[in-house]
C-alpha cells in the first residue's frame, strides 16, 4: 500500500484515518487512490470509520458490496465489523491498482455477507467461503485472540482477516475470469482441473493432509485446484503489496527496489517476488531480534513461481 498524504497541510496519513492531525477531514477516492477534502462522505464513516467516498447515493464502493452485516444487537459485533470492512477496503483499493471493480470494469462486482457466530439469540456457526458471487465472511475473526487461537489450532503459518478476504476473493476472480475458455485451458494446465468433485477433495484432504511440497504454496492448496488458484492468489497479492508498501516507505535494500517503484505497475513476476523475497527475508531477520515471527514464513519454489506467473498475468487485466 502507497503512503497517503493530508491534501490542506501535506502531512502523512494512513489508509484507515477519517481525519489529519492538522484537523482537516479525509476521504479516500479509490479511483484516483488518493486522500481527497470535500467529497461526499459514506454513510458507514460514523458507524464503521469507512473514510471512502459515497457514490450514486449514500455508501461508498466497498460498503455498497456488503449485503448483510452482523448482529449488531450484539455491541460487540460493531467494532468487529468495522475491522472486517476496514480489511476489505484494504484489498479492494489493491486490486483496483490492477483496474479490477474500477469505473473501467465493466464485469460483476463481488456481494459480502458479514456474519458473526456471536448473535442476540446465541451463538452460531459461520463458515467462511465463496458461493456464486457471494463472500461470506466470520468477522469474529477480526478479534486477535480468535484469531491467534485459531492460527494455532489449524497449525496456519499466517492467518489474518486481510487473509482471508484475498483468499475468498481469489474465488471471484476466478468466477469473473472462467468466462473465458483460453483462460479455463491455461489454468487446467498450471492448476489442474477444476471439474473435480470439490466435496470429496476437501474430505480427503482433511482425512490425509498433504504436506505442500515443492509444487503447492501451502498444505491447504493441495486440496483442490480451485483451493490452489485461491492460496496462491492470496500470496501473490500478499507479495506484491508488501513489495509495494517497503517501495512506498521508503525502506530498500542494495539491490531495490528503487524509491519511485510501483509493485503493481511492474509486468515481471521473477522480478517482484525476487525483490519481495529479499526485502521479507530482511524483515524476518529484524522480526526475529524482537523474537517476533516471521513476516513470511513461506518458501516459494521454482514450480510455485510458475503458478505465481500464470495467476499475476491474469489478475493485471487493467494494467
């Protein structure tokens, strides 16, 4: 993610502030990618924090996609859902980097149903997931101590809401891009074919883990093709914006990337997760004097970068 600044007194701000220091309101334009004074606000901005511009009435882009939101009879449900949504502006603002879900975009925009296991009536399941256009996603996840004690019981390397939207995501995009057939072969190819039963995959996945080995970028994306597109989806947009976001704070190493370098403007994928690779090893190294864990846990193998090639050329469809 790019560094913001305030448009009256030049100050840096961050993606999430409503308002500058210097007393000035803020509200993110997500065409233009930049902190904007004097547009319309959305009607979420009181409620959620959403600082992004209202469009064609009263919510934003990303707060119109959501068509159900938790059960707010339960206090605690609301700042929940304001990380959540705060979590799907995050990704949304990058894949608008590549045209997606832009005024240029003329496909299908993703609806998000925001559920909570915690309700006025007790609790309930939430399973998080991808059906037909709609992402459902567990906000209880945004609470860290869920989180942190899921992370431990699925035995995740990384797992975060951030996560999670770009994993479901990953499925969208690949509903929007089946649509065409020199799309669907090429994935076959890198993939495998999607056409399998998904049911009995999961099933045998989670009766026999297989371990990721030298072709899958994790345990999980050995499940099923459509889990592989997803995992890899995710960490290529995991890389991509940590490459941007070192370029845009300035941080570098000898060999780049170099002050001015735009992550999602670059073709070259060896290129970008070369330099992505060598900036997380940096930050593992720094992490793990404050005996923290590692930024990214994950070892991109030769047949793992070809998944990333085949998944980074489909995504920059704007580009």
């Amino acid at each position: 993610m790019q560094v913001f600044h305030c448009p009256a007194c030049g100050a840096t701000v961050f993606f999430h502030n409503t308002a500058c220091t210097c007393g000035q309101p803020l509200t993110f334009d997500p065409d233009s990618q930049t902190m904007q004074q004097d547009l319309p606000f959305c009607a979420n901005r009181d409620d959620i924090g959403c600082n992004w511009t209202a469009e064609g009435g009263t919510l934003c882009r990303s707060c119109a996609m959501t068509e159900t939101v938790p059960d707010l009879r339960k206090p605690e449900n609301m700042p929940l859902w304001e990380r959540s949504e705060h979590a799907k502006r995050w990704v949304l603002a990058n894949l608008m980097r590549w045209g997606w879900f832009t005024p240029g975009d003329p496909g299908a925009r993703p609806a998000f149903r925001m559920l909570s296991e915690q309700t006025a009536s007790g609790t309930t399941d939430v399973i998080m997931g991808h059906a037909g256009g709609t992402i459902t996603l567990n906000v209880t996840e945004a609470s860290d101590m869920v989180l942190a004690q899921r992370q431990a019981q699925f035995g995740e390397l990384y797992r975060t809401m951030i996560g999670h939207i770009r994993h479901e995501m990953a499925h969208f995009l690949f509903l929007r891009l089946s649509g065409d057939p020199a799309f669907l072969g090429a994935f076959r190819k890198s993939f495998g074919d999607e056409r399998a039963d998904y049911g009995d995959a999961l099933t045998t996945h989670y009766k026999t883990p297989e371990p990721p080995g030298e072709t899958h970028i994790t345990a999980y994306a050995t499940a099923h093709p459509h889990e592989d597109w997803a995992e890899t989806i995710a960490h290529l947009l995991h890389l991509t914006d940590l490459l941007d976001s070192t370029a845009a704070s300035g941080l570098s190493l000898p060999d780049g990337p170099p002050a001015d370098y735009d992550a999602y403007e670059d073709a070259d994928t060896q290129r970008l997760l070369t330099l992505a690779v060598d900036i997380s090893i940096a930050m593992n190294h720094v992490n793990r004097a404050l005996d923290l864990p590692d930024l990214y846990p994950f070892v991109l193998t030769p047949a793992v970068r070809e998944k990333l090639a085949f998944a980074h050329t489909a995504l920059r469809i704007g580009s």
